[in-house]
C-alpha cells in the first residue's frame, strides 16, 4: 500500500515537467528549429521544484510584440496597418504638420468676382456684362483715337523742375538738334538758238525739325551781258505737318530793272507719290501781287541715275513795265534733267529745258530785244553740302 501511494506522488510531480519538455515541431502553423541530438546520458530522476507565486509589486509589463526587428504598435490606441487592410477597424487620420497642413478652402459662401468667367461664357451658359473699352480697345470704325498719356512714371519721383530740363534734352537729341544745309537744284549752262546763258536755283537753311531759318535765291543772265533777273528769298520756314512746312519772310528782287521788295508767304513740301511741290504769293512795297508754283519728281532709273521732270509757273495779277511783267500767267518753263549721283552729294546732269512768255510779258520781251521762248540745251550740276 505504500509503494502504491509512493509511485502516484512521483508520477503527479513528473508530470508538469514532463509536459514542458514535448516537442513542438509537429503542431501547424509552428517552425522550430531542429532539436540537436541528445546524448546517450542516463536518464536522470525528475524531482519537483516548488513554484514561487509571484507578488502584485513584482509584476512587469508585457514587452510589446516584435516582428523583424521592429516594434508593432499598441492594439489600445489606434488600428494596426494589416488589421485596417483586412477591414477589421479603420485607422484615424493623422494629423498634419505645419509644413505639410492644406490650404484653406475657400469661403463658397462669398459671391464670385466675375459672374460670368470667359469659359462660361465661351460655352453660352451666361453672357458677359458691358464694360467700357479701354485704350485702343475701340470697335472697329471712324472714331478718334484716345488721348496720348500725358504723365511719366519718373514723375512722382522727380521734382517737376528736373523732369522738364530732362525731357527738353531729351526731344533735342531726339530729333530736336540743329542742322542746316545748302543745296543747289539747279545749276547749269544752257544753250539756246542765239545768245547762251546761264541760271541758278537753290536754297540753304539751318535749323531743326519744326523751326528753320530758310535762304531762297534764282536768276538768269546771259553770257557777255549784265545780269537779267534775280532774287533772294529770305523766310521762316514752320513745320505744319510730317511733310509741309508753312514760309513767310521777305523777298529782294536784283538785276536788270525795279528792286522792289516784297512781303512773301508760301508753302513748302513733300505731296503724295513724292511730288516736291512749293507756292508763294508776293506782295511788293508798291502794292503788286505776285504768284509763283513749281514741282518736281525725282524718278529713279537705278541707284545713281535719275530723271527729274520739272515745271515752274509765274502768275501776276497786274502789269508791271518797271519789272517787264505782264497781268495773268507771266511765263512757264517745263524741263527734263537726267543727272549721275557720283556722290549724293555731287551729280552732274544733262536735259532740256523748253520756256515761254505769254502775253504783256512777251510783249516786254520783244520790245527789249528778247527772245519770247523756246528750247535751250542745259548742262550742270546738282549739288548738296
């Protein structure tokens, strides 16, 4: 009876250790490294260990669960990544930072600034208010075209005094310079059936774009003889247009007969298809009214040749026996000039030059032993300087 009882206290101590050392390599889901091989010993007698209960204050907390070396998140305070995959909770947003945070929306209560943005009105959904042109965004018309902007930017930061010195340089090296210039039209021999001669025209002037102090001078004489008809022009020329200039000054006749003086008043100027084109009236000391037309068209044949027609024409509007000049159209001279442009300065030229006195005026003429008329053969020189 007592080995009995013995045996069963042996077999119920044996037992939990028993238990602890079961391999567990055949459970599913549990790989466990290869048990190394045990060693021929002799089996050793179990003896059972008293098992110590552990205290309250002795408790540590559980490590948290690792997985390859990283720590897995707490279950208690949010939802683990694999469990959000398999729909077992849905994680919180996080929060974001400061670097990262999302613009504000905007308030969709606000009215919008446009009420009807190009893109809907493009695709007909609403219709775009009226608003006034601005600029030279004007319809399509006759209407003027809006004022030039009259203040400068440097303005508010300059004092009024030194804005106008600065712009008044500025227009004077900008087209406000001084210039001048002596040119001669007209500068030949011409060859008549008779008595040959010679004649001049042309004019110098110094000044700028818009203000100019213009010197006119034109004659005739015949070689061996005194000098027949002359004058010397001199005028302030004001520039009226892009291409006309409007001339008043006075007028001094010299030569053979009356040195009367005369208050003149004309125009000057570039017509359209490039006519040159000049008119003047003249008013004597004595009260006589003269008129004077001429043009001239520079056609060019090639760079340097060039054929200039050209007519001139002297109205008056009474007789004149001092000056051998008769009322209505006095005389008319029409001409053909080829010249060479050695130089734009210097080209010399050859033409033919073909004039008539009409009226008192050819009367005056005959009576002093002159020709009324005719061609003449001319030769000259064009030149600028």
């Amino acid at each position: 009876m007592i080995r009995a009882l013995l045996a069963t206290a042996a077999i119920a101590v044996a037992s939990p250790v028993f238990a602890q050392s079961m391999n567990h390599r055949h459970m599913p889901g549990m790989a466990m490294p290869a048990a190394p091989k045990a060693e021929k010993t002799k089996p050793k007698r179990a003896v059972a260990k008293p098992v110590r209960r552990a205290t309250a204050t002795a408790r540590k907390p559980a490590p948290k669960a690792t997985h390859a070396g990283h720590t897995m998140p707490d279950m208690a305070n949010g939802c683990a990544p694999e469990h959000a995959a398999m729909g077992h909770c849905t994680p919180a947003a996080p929060a974001m930072s400061a670097d990262h945070a999302m613009p504000s929306m905007p308030d969709m209560a606000a009215p919008p600034t446009d009420p009807c943005p190009p893109e809907h009105a493009a695709m007909g959904h609403c219709k775009p208010a009226a608003t006034t042109p601005v600029g030279t965004d004007q319809p399509a018309g006759n209407a003027p075209p809006p004022a030039a902007p009259t203040d400068l930017a440097a303005a508010r930061f300059y004092d009024p005094a030194v804005m106008a010195a600065s712009n008044a340089g500025m227009r004077r090296e900008h087209g406000g310079m001084r210039f001048s210039q002596v040119v001669f039209n007209i500068a030949e021999a011409q060859v008549k059936n008779g008595r040959d001669g010679y004649r001049w025209d042309g004019e110098g002037w110094f000044g700028g774009d818009i203000h100019r102090l213009v010197v006119k001078s034109e004659g005739e004489g015949s070689f061996g003889r005194r000098l027949d008809d002359a004058e010397v022009q001199a005028l302030y020329s004001r520039a009226i247009g892009p291409y006309f200039d409007a001339q008043g000054g006075v007028r001094q006749d010299l030569g053979h007969g009356a040195k009367r003086t005369y208050a003149t008043i004309g125009v000057e100027g570039l017509a359209p298809y490039w006519f040159e084109v000049e008119g003047a009236l003249f008013l004597s000391d004595k009260g006589d009214l003269l008129g004077r037309v001429e043009a001239w068209y520079d056609q060019r044949i090639t760079q340097r040749l060039i054929a200039q027609p050209r007519l001139e024409v002297n109205l008056a509007a009474q007789n004149m026996p001092g000056s051998r000049i008769g009322s209505g159209l006095s005389d008319a001279e029409l001409g053909l000039r080829l010249r060479y442009e050695i130089k734009r300065e210097f080209a010399p030229y050859v033409g033919v030059s073909w004039e008539r006195r009409y009226g008192d005026t050819a009367r005056y003429a005959r009576a002093r032993g002159d020709d009324t008329g005719g061609f003449a053969l001319a030769l000259g020189v064009r030149a600028w300087f």
